[in-house]
C-alpha cells in the first residue's frame, strides 16, 4: 500500500471529496489493515510523520515497509 499527494487540483478535489463522503481512513486504521493489530500512537505518529516528509518532497511512501521497518526496530530495542 502507497501513498503520495495528488498530482494536481482535479486529484487533489477527487480525494477531499471522497473523504467528505466518508471514504477516508485514519492513518490507525491503514495500519490495523497491515498488521491486524491496533497500532501505539508512537506508531501511527511516527507513520504520520513519515506521510508528512513525503508530501513534502513528492515521493512515494510504502507504508508497509514503514510499518515493517519499525516492527523491526522495536524488535531489536526490545
């Protein structure tokens, strides 16, 4: 699963209306979907963040891998 920031005004007003109509999902709810348990807040938080850097350089964002790559963390501090 992806996610990247419209490549124009018409992508763009297709998603805020969609969300308007109730298709949107929080951010919790994607990585419930992923991992088939409810995320922290330091996760979501930190799947929010890296959504935000994203947007902000035009990339594409896996959040599975991002999801992934934070399990794995946890895993080796724990």
């Amino acid at each position: 699963m992806t996610a990247r920031t419209p490549k124009d005004h018409e992508e763009h007003f297709r998603a805020l209306m969609a969300i308007l109509n109730g298709r949107g999902r929080s951010v919790a709810d994607v990585v419930e979907e992923l991992t088939g348990q409810v995320p922290s807040e330091e996760t979501v938080l930190a799947v929010k963040n890296r959504l935000e850097m994203a947007a902000e350089s035009g990339e594409q964002v896996d959040i599975a891998a991002v999801v992934k790559s934070l399990d794995e963390m946890a895993l080796k501090w724990a």
